[in-house]
C-alpha cells in the first residue's frame, strides 16, 4: 500500500515519513526543492518534487497511492503573507483534495490546525471540535492565518460530504525536537537566549510534535471520515506566563520577564513599525497572541486512543535538542 506524504520535509513530515516507513510501509514523499530533500535522505521514502500550489505537479505523484497525509501548510500572520497563506492552506488543500478524487485514493488524512476553531472566550472554556473560526469573526487582521487553516479544513469536510474518505486533524501549538525552521519552537530558543521579555495575557495550547505524528497515525486507522480530533496536551494549555516559568523550571534557566498589558504594547509596536525597526512581532501578531487559544483533545482520547507523553518531558526534550541544534549561534 503505497502511502504519499505532502509537507514531507517539514517539522512533522519528516517524522511521519520515518514512522511510516517503520511500520514497513512503502513512502512516496513530496518535495518541492532538492534543498528539502536532503532532509529525507536515508529515510528509505521515495522522494518526488512537487507543489501542492501547482496543480499539474501533482497527479504524477499521486500515481498509484492507496493513502495520503496532506501534511504541507504555511505559518503567518502578518499583512504581507496574506498571498502565500491563501496559495497554500487554501488553493493548495483545494489542489490536494481534487488529486486525491482522480486517483482513487482510499482515505486521507487532512491535517489543519487547533486555530481553524478560534480561540476560546476565557482559558476555563478550551474549545473544542465544534467550533469554527470564519471569515465572519470580525474580518480581524490578527485571524489571517486561523482564517485560511479554516477555510482549507471546510473544502475536507466538504469532500468527506460528497464521499471522499477523509479525516482531519487538528494540531495544538507543536513544540518538541527538529523543528529545524523554528517555525513553533522559536519563542522557546528565545527564552533560553535571555531575549525574552517580557510576557502578555494570552496563552497557547502545547503539544509534542512526536505525540501529533503518533495521532496522525491513529486518526488513519481509527478515524471517521468527515469528522475532525483536536490533537493537544489539556495540561499544555497554558498562559505565556506560565508556560515560560515552566521552561525556566524546567531547564534550570529562569529568566525575568516583566508581564505587560498589551495596551500598553501595542502603541509601541506601531511605533516600532513606522520605523521599520527589527521589531518580534508586529500589533497584529500581539492581539492575536493575547487571545486564549486552549482546546482539549476529549474526542481523540476517547475515539482515536490519542496519549500525550508529560509536557515537562516535551520542554526538556526541545530545549535539549535546541542546545544540540547551536540555539545560542543563531
């Protein structure tokens, strides 16, 4: 049963691949550069180039494949991604979807995202998989990347509908080793670094990137087709502030941050940008980060099996592998 993995040379696409192939299966991964291809070599997956946002590279690998993991996304939330976010978490599930229809493929797992439900009102109330963040919810700048993970997961669901098997997953906030691009443990190595601050209201909901491979393969196996399971540690909704104490207890390095109302941020951080100075984030990066994005992974304990692994475990292991990595030569 020949399986095809997109986003294979990603964070959690090169994991999935190697656990894929340890379950003997026969790997067909999609690569859009020969760059992102290093990172498979000796993985024993066949290794094919293509770009979820160029339909006609498409149905050459799709060729033959009984199984796929549409794993390929990007991450952004500042004006200028606005193009890229849509090309790929939008045109690009729209891309997948249809070539998984015209090569008969027997069932997909569509990975989204944790923000494709919105944030939760308070911390108390995580959400969970019926809620959808929409275009709807106020047009809200700081939503850009929610808004195109949500609008891509609604064209799976719809597929599921018109009777492709289908089913989605949806990550917590990823943290753990080889995220090599930093595109989620960034906030961590800066910690580590002594560059870190300061903290806001607002929180996220952490998960270990090994526990989000091992519940991709439990939805294939297990999943209902059309049906969509939060993949996320409950005891990693956490606010910053208390998540990076917990870094500091953890790795026995604390570092002091002062906790500020974004209100007083934020006309600072459009100062910043006036000035085009190097600047962590941008106002639309700040609201959205004080928002409270918890959520619980119930549904995919209770039909999936899905287990999370401590998260001071998870903590530990990302800051190892972030030492190993040269965090403090970046």
């Amino acid at each position: 049963m020949r399986t095809l993995v997109t986003g294979a040379t990603g964070y959690l696409g090169v994991d999935l691949v190697k656990a894929l192939r340890a379950q003997g299966r026969e790997v067909r991964a999609l690569a859009r550069s020969d760059a992102g291809a290093t990172r498979l070599e000796g993985s024993g997956a066949e290794v094919v180039r293509g770009d979820v946002t160029d339909p006609g590279s498409l149905p050459a690998a799709f060729e033959g494949v009984a199984r796929v993991f549409h794993m390929a996304g990007v991450v952004g939330h500042r004006a200028r991604d606005d193009d890229r976010l849509h090309r790929v978490n939008v045109d690009g599930a729209r891309h997948v979807l249809e070539a998984c229809r015209n090569a008969g493929v027997e069932r997909a797992v569509f990975t989204s995202s944790v923000a494709a439900m919105g944030p939760a009102a308070t911390p108390g109330h995580p959400r969970d998989e019926g809620a959808w963040m929409l275009d709807g919810d106020d047009g809200r700048p700081d939503f850009r990347y929610a808004r195109t993970k949500a609008a891509g997961e609604q064209l799976a669901v719809q597929a599921a509908a018109d009777g492709l098997d289908v089913v989605v997953v949806n990550p917590g906030f990823v943290i753990g080793p080889g995220d090599v691009h930093r595109v989620s443990s960034w906030a961590v190595e800066e910690y580590l670094r002594g560059r870190l601050r300061f903290t806001i209201d607002g929180g996220l909901s952490y998960v270990d990137g090994r526990d989000v491979v091992a519940g991709h393969l439990l939805a294939e196996e297990r999943g209902r087709s059309g049906e969509r399971y939060i993949l996320t540690n409950d005891e990693g909704n956490l606010s910053h502030r208390d998540f990076f104490a917990r870094v500091g207890h953890v790795t026995g390095k604390r570092r002091r941050q002062l906790h500020l109302p974004k209100g007083l941020l934020l006309p600072l951080l459009r100062i910043g940008t006036a000035l085009r100075l190097p600047l962590p984030l941008d106002d639309d990066e700040l609201a959205s980060s004080s928002r409270w994005w918890f959520y619980t992974a119930a549904k995919a304990r209770s039909e999936l099996g899905f287990e999370t692994r401590p998260l001071d475990e998870t903590i530990r292991d990302t800051a190892a592998w972030l030492a190993a990595d040269g965090y403090h030569r970046h």
